[in-house]
C-alpha cells in the first residue's frame, strides 16, 4: 500500500505541475471586454477578508434581460493548450451566493494545422463559501458547442447560468422577473496546460520575435530584402514582335490578374529603382490569368523572357519553374508547356543578383509546344521572395538604333498637392493611374506629347501610372501630398 500511495502522490504531483497559471492579474494588465449588457469587467482588489490575492478581474453582470452577459479575457502569454486527452482550466472563483458559471474559450488554433477551431464551453458550480477552485472541464461541453480541439488566447465567463436547467445540460435561464438583475462575482488565477501562442505571421503587425511586419523571426518567412536595382531593360524589338504580360518596355496584352485566387502565393506591385516590378511571396505556386482577352496566339513567337531575382540565402533544393496553360479554344487547359530552370537547359537560379531568363521555346520547354491560345502563366517555387519582370515572348528579332527611338516620360511635379504633368518625346497614347492595391482611378487617351492628370478626386497617397506610347511604355511612381 505505501508504495501505491507513493505513486498516486507522484501521479497528483505531475499533473499539479502540467498546468501553469497562465494569468493572475498582477502586473501588466490583460485586455479586458464586457459584452451583450451594461455589465462591467474591471481589475480590483480581493474583495476577501485580508485580501490575500491581490489583484482580482471583478465581473459584475448588470441585466436580467440579458443572461448572456459575458466578462472577456485576452490572455496576454501562453494560450490554454486543450488540443489533447486534459481539457482542463482551473480558476480561483470568489463569491458569497452559491451560483453557476458558464466558461468558454474562443481564439482557437489548431496547433498541427494552424487552422481556427470551434469554439468551446463547459460549466462548473460555486457553493458560494468565498474563494474556491473550480474545474471547468471541457470534455464535457454546454450550450451546445463541441469539446475543445485546440489551443485558445481568450476565455469568457457568464456569472448568469444555469447548470440544472433544460435537464441538466444547462441553459439561459436567468431574464425572467425572479432573476436579480446584478450579480457580482472574482475571478483570479486562470490556469491550464500552457502552449506557446502560435505564428503570427498573417496579422499585419510587428510582434513576437519577428523583425519585420509578419516577416522573420522563428515563426513567419524571412523577411524580404529587395533588389536595390531594376532588372535589365529590355532590347528594342518591334512591336508586332513581342507578346508582353508585364513589362516597361513594351505595349502590354490586357492581363486580369497577377495574383489567382487558386493559388496561395500573393503577388503585388513595387517599385524597384524607379522601375515597376511585381513580388511575389509564399513558397508554393502563383498564377497570371488574361481569360478576358484570349487574344494570345504565340505559334510563331519563338523565344521566352524573363527576369527574376531572389533574397534566399540557401539555394540547396531551390526550384523556380514555369508552365503556359494552352486551352485550344476551350473552356479550360488541354495541354501546357513547360519550363523547368534545373534542367540544364537554362540558367541556374542565383541569389542577390538578376537572372535574365531568355530561352528559345522548341529546345528548352518541354510538354506539348502547341500555343495558339494560351491563356494563363504558372510559377511553382520553394522560393519565399521572388520579383519578377519583363515577363514577354519574341520572335528574337532586335531594331537597330535608326529604326527605334526610345520612349522618354518626364513627370512633374511628384510629389504634388495639386495635378501630375507628364511630357514625352513621342506621342502619348494613353496614361492609367492605379492604387497601391491595383485599382485603377484615372485613365486619359491624350494622344499628345504632353498630358495632366488631375487629382481632383485622388486622396493622398502613392499610386502608378501606366504611360504608353507607340515607341514604348513605362510604368512611373505617382505621390500626391
């Protein structure tokens, strides 16, 4: 028998210590809210006699019409871990009148996928003696909600519930006349099995150990280091010569997206050293959809360009390949071509430098060559960072200096408070003005050597202008003060 109560004794004591107190208000205070009621949630003092714990969270629910009342806890550490077989939260709970609470814990995560889960909660009652302990269990889930699956930052309690009610799974009974309308009860010392908070790579903020905005640290992808020059500008080749999806130099076709919705990768427009380049971050696939068109007929275009430049550090294992997703007239692809960089036949991917991908598309893709209606552009990459530019096909053929005179686009003032002025050496065509998100605001057809742009109807902030003429086009960074 001694050994036995040994062992339980060990047994109690590691459970004891598998929960942590996760918050007991002291010190930095922790983000509280009240909600559905005029009731309040409030950092006080223990209202015991000789107020031995402290500093306690007050929950003082104010309306019998509004059982539902819930006092709101963010906790600023360590989230409740429930994920496994202890789904368990004990509280420290004060009040003088036995009554039932309610607790239920949202925010979760799931700490093997990272998806949210269901929200989930239990109850436990209070013999109303003072300060008690009590266990909120939640494998034995009320109010209709399922166990707990995950791990969770926040953790509500409702002072107005009923664990015997609706047969004794607990319901909203409080609202009628015999409610009392204001119920007062403590609560301290929230603990549970501890879990580090999970990445918080996608919230728009700079926290945890990350060193930049959802970037870096031990969590969330490098951070990007972008190139400090534009990729190679292009040769001058004719006009009816290229089939251009993004590139200064040339007269683009109509492209409806840069950034598919089918896959995870988000592209968006930046500007390199004065030249527009588009980024594209997430380590899987992206795609460049121009369904709307369907104009693209490439069977005599015999070469493929591209510039792409990355920041990995570790190149072992890095892959960049591409494909173009022919649908011969169709509703959808029949056959692709494909284009793989580590197969030898075109450069090898390098870091902190330009690679001009410029290959003839009989020897180095490979899949079916047909092209007479190629609808989108597939990028599949390990890379996190990659811009990319002078995105185009060509039938390799260059003009000579004689036969070309290159675009030039003057624009004034910049930045403005009142109207843009663009000036060229050739005849503008036309000029389109976008935000930062890719929604255009202005577009002129001036067919002139000289264009305004008012910004009558333009709010502060940076945007691009798209400028093309019949010698060139050039995309240009726009500020309005």
């Amino acid at each position: 028998m001694k050994k036995i109560t040994i062992l339980f004794c060990l047994l109690v004591t590691s459970l004891g210590f598998a929960q942590v107190t996760l918050e007991d208000f002291e010190g930095t205070a922790p983000d509280l809210a009240f909600s559905n009621g005029p009731g309040t949630a409030a950092i006080v003092a223990d209202p015991a006699a000789g107020g031995t714990n402290g500093n306690v969270l007050e929950i003082i629910t104010g309306a019998a019409s509004a059982p539902w009342q819930q006092a709101e806890l963010t906790l600023q550490g360590d989230f409740m871990d429930l994920s496994g077989a202890t789904k368990e939260v004990s509280v420290d709970v004060y009040s003088t009148t036995a009554f039932d609470m309610l607790a239920k814990v949202t925010g979760g995560v799931n700490p093997t996928s990272g998806a949210g889960v269901a929200d989930s909660a239990t109850d436990a009652s209070h013999s109303g003696t003072g300060w008690e302990t009590l266990t909120f269990d939640f494998t034995n889930p009320k109010d209709g909600l399922g166990a707990a699956t995950g791990v969770y930052e926040n953790i509500y309690f409702f002072n107005l519930w009923d664990s015997a009610a609706s047969g004794g799974v607990g319901g909203w009974v409080c609202g009628t006349a015999d409610c009392s309308p204001v119920f007062t009860s403590y609560v301290d010392n929230v603990s549970a099995l501890a879990a580090a908070p999970p990445a918080t790579c996608t919230d728009g903020i700079e926290n945890g150990d990350e060193t930049g905005v959802d970037c870096g640290g031990t969590n969330c992808a490098p951070c990007a280091v972008p190139p400090t020059t534009a990729a190679p500008t292009p040769p001058n080749r004719p006009a009816a010569d290229v089939i251009s999806f993004f590139s200064d130099a040339y007269t683009d076709i109509t492209v409806d997206t840069f950034d598919t919705p089918w896959c995870p990768n988000t592209t968006t427009d930046v500007v390199v050293d004065g030249n527009a380049t588009k980024l594209m971050t997430g380590a899987v696939c992206e795609g460049v959809d121009w369904q709307s068109s369907r104009t693209v007929d490439a069977s005599s275009f015999t070469h493929f360009h591209i510039d792409i430049y990355t920041d990995e550090v570790d190149m072992v294992g890095k892959v960049f390949n591409s494909k173009f997703s022919q649908w011969g007239g169709g509703a959808g692809e029949v056959s692709a071509l494909t284009l793989d960089l580590n197969t030898g036949t075109v450069p090898a991917i390098v870091s902190g430098s330009w690679l001009s991908i410029d290959v003839e598309i009989a020897t180095a893709f490979g899949g079916d060559l047909t092209r007479d209606d190629i609808v989108q552009f597939i990028i599949t990459t390990n890379l996190n960072n990659v811009w990319y530019d002078n995105l185009y096909l060509h039938k390799n053929t260059v003009l000579s200096t004689d036969e070309f005179e290159t675009a030039d686009f003057k624009v004034f003032p910049n930045p403005t408070k009142d109207n843009w002025n663009i000036t060229s050496n050739t005849v503008i065509n036309s000029v389109a003005v976008y935000d930062i998100l890719g929604k255009q605001v202005s577009s002129l057809s001036p067919n002139s050597n000289d264009v305004e742009i008012s910004t009558a109807n333009i709010r502060s902030g940076i945007y691009f202008a798209k400028i093309e003429s019949d010698n060139g086009s050039k995309t240009v960074k726009l500020i309005k003060e």
